[in-house]
C-alpha cells in the first residue's frame, strides 16, 4: 500500500512537474519573438480560415517564430473567441503572444483613401478603384441606389452631390455599395438639422441647396471667395438672370463623353438642361460633390450686391456690380 501511495504522489509530483514545466515553455516561447528588422507586415485572415491554417501562414511569412507557441496560447487563453477575418498590420518583431492579441481584439488595418472636393461621382468612383476598393462594373448600378438619401432628396436618380468629400479609413473587401453608403452617411451627418432649417428658411430644398454649393466648388477654390460667389448665383436666381457658369457646360460635356480640358465658343451654344447659358435657374442636378464650405456658403451666402466674376488667373476672381465693370474686367484679366 505504501508503496503505490509512493508511485501516485511520484506520479502526481512529476505531472506538476510536467504543467509547469509546459507553462514555463509557453510563457517564453509565446513572448519569443522573430529576430527581425522594425517595422510592420500586412496579414490577411480569409473568412473561415481556421486557426492552425493562421498559425502556418504566420511562421511561413516569418511573422511568428513558431506555430505550436501560438496554437498553445490560443487554446489556453481564447478558445471559443474566433479570430475576426481581415486585413491585419501587425509587427515584425512581434511575439505569438502580441500578435494574438492583435488578432483576437479584431484590429483590422483601416486604409486612408482621401476624396477630394467638387469630383464627379465617376471620378470619385475612379479614386477607390485606383486604391484597391470596389469594382469598376459595380459602381454605375451602386451610384444609382438612392435609398439612402431618398429622404433628403426624394427627386434624386443618383447619388451625385450626396457622396462627401473626405478621408476614409475603410477595411479591405469592402462593397462599392458600402463606400458609397458610408459616403452619404457622412453627408448626412454633415447637412444636420441646423441647415436643413437654414434651408427651409430660404425656401430652398436641400437638393437645391446641393446643386448650387456644387457650382460654387467648381467654380472658385479660396474659402473667402466662396460665400461671395453664392451671392452672385443667389441674387441672379433672384432676378431670373441666367447663371452663366462654365462648369454646368464641362459637366454636360463630361457626360457625353472625354473632356478636351478647355471650353470653346461653340461649346456654349451646346444643348443641354446643365448649359446655364441657355437655361435660367439652377441645372436639374448636381455637377460635383461640394465640401463642407461649399454647402455653408450655398446656406449663407455674402452680404453682397454682385452679379458678376472674372478669374483672375491667379486662382481667385474680380467680382462686379454691372455689365459695365464686368467688361472692362473681362478685358483686363482674360486678355
């Protein structure tokens, strides 16, 4: 009897040998990392992919050391949780155990894709794809699914204007419906109640309000230049003074086909509801996607009696009361 007692306690005290030793192990060997420059490497988890696949993946791509390390760490400290897929930064110089937090805590990599003022919503679409996002086909039907502006802009057969420019942290894989349902989202976030009353106060919808703060963006760049140019479209639509803006015709030309980069004579003779030389009031759509300055100088235009402006070929313009001054500026800055 004292004998097997004698075994079992051998036999208990060497299993305890054997589970600290095995934590030992692990606690090292999980903090052990590769022996590599600093930096970082992209890592992507595919949707299902199980989590002794991950762990080959990480050692082939010399991201870890070893897999057993990780297999252990993940069976001890995480199972059931699951490991988010996507595309993840993570460390060169990491250990199993670092990267498995990274991993476990589900911090995909966001990428910045910037989207700057007044583009089209094909050129905006164009900026994705160049950056890895979306697909070209997809992007036309996505760009006419209004559901997501509809009660904003009931009238709306797309979503050119609605698209707001800005700097997205996005995931890879996503949808060009989801970009573009992010994009309206911050839009709306934007266009808040503050404005949508300023709107009704002016009698104005809020598409109405997006198409003219999209000829503003084409049409002066300098912040302090663009409450002054919603003067001047505000008091002509007031007057029922034809708009004359050059970019109503650009765009209408864009839809017909490539763009030569220069307005001619010809071109403002040419027939379309977007040629505001020929047809009073705002055109039936937006022209850009405006910014935020644009869309407040649209809501509060300048306190000011202009009805003309002339570039001045140095990015800002030479406003006028009169035809009469406007013409003699015309002669001065666009000889």
């Amino acid at each position: 009897m004292r004998t097997l007692l004698k075994i079992v306690k051998s036999a208990f005290i060497a299993v305890q040998c054997l589970v600290l030793g095995g934590w030992v192990w692990l606690y090292f060997e999980s903090r052990r990392g590769v022996a590599a420059g600093p930096g970082a490497v992209m890592f992507e988890v595919e949707k299902g992919k199980r989590v002794r696949a991950m762990a080959e993946a990480l050692r082939a791509q010399k991201i870890i050391p070893k897999k057993t390390p990780f297999l252990f760490r993940y069976r001890f400290f995480y199972v059931p949780q699951s490991i988010k897929a996507g595309e993840y930064e993570l460390p060169k110089t990491g250990s199993a155990k670092d990267i498995l937090g990274i991993l476990i805590a589900g911090k995909i990599y966001l990428h910045p894709v910037t989207i700057a003022e007044g583009l089209t919503a094909m050129e905006t679409a164009k900026n994705f794809i160049a950056a890895g996002f979306g697909q070209n086909g997809e992007f036309p039907a996505a760009l006419r699914e209004t559901d997501s502006i509809a009660l904003l802009d009931p009238k709306a057969e797309n979503l050119e204007g609605y698209l707001f420019p800005e700097t997205y942290l996005l995931p890879k894989g996503l949808s060009s419906r989801e970009i573009l349902q992010k994009m309206t989202e911050q839009f709306k976030e934007v266009f808040g109640e503050k404005w949508r009353r300023r709107a009704a106060e002016l009698h104005w919808t809020v598409r109405e309000v997006v198409i003219l703060a999209s000829l503003i963006e084409k049409e002066t760049s300098p912040p302090d230049e663009k409450k002054i140019v919603s003067a001047v479209f505000h008091n002509r639509i007031r007057i029922g003074m034809k708009l004359d803006c050059d970019p109503t015709i650009i765009y209408a030309l864009k839809q017909k086909g490539p763009f030569e980069g220069r307005l001619r004579t010809k071109d403002l003779k040419y027939d379309s509801p977007y040629n505001t030389y020929l047809y009073p009031g705002l055109p039936p759509g937006p022209i850009s996607n405006p910014g935020r300055e644009s869309l407040e100088a649209a809501l509060y235009p300048a306190e000011a009696d202009y009805l003309y402006f002339v570039a001045k070929n140095d990015g800002s313009h030479q406003f006028s009361r009169t035809l009469a001054e406007h013409r003699l500026a015309v002669k001065k800055f666009q000889k």
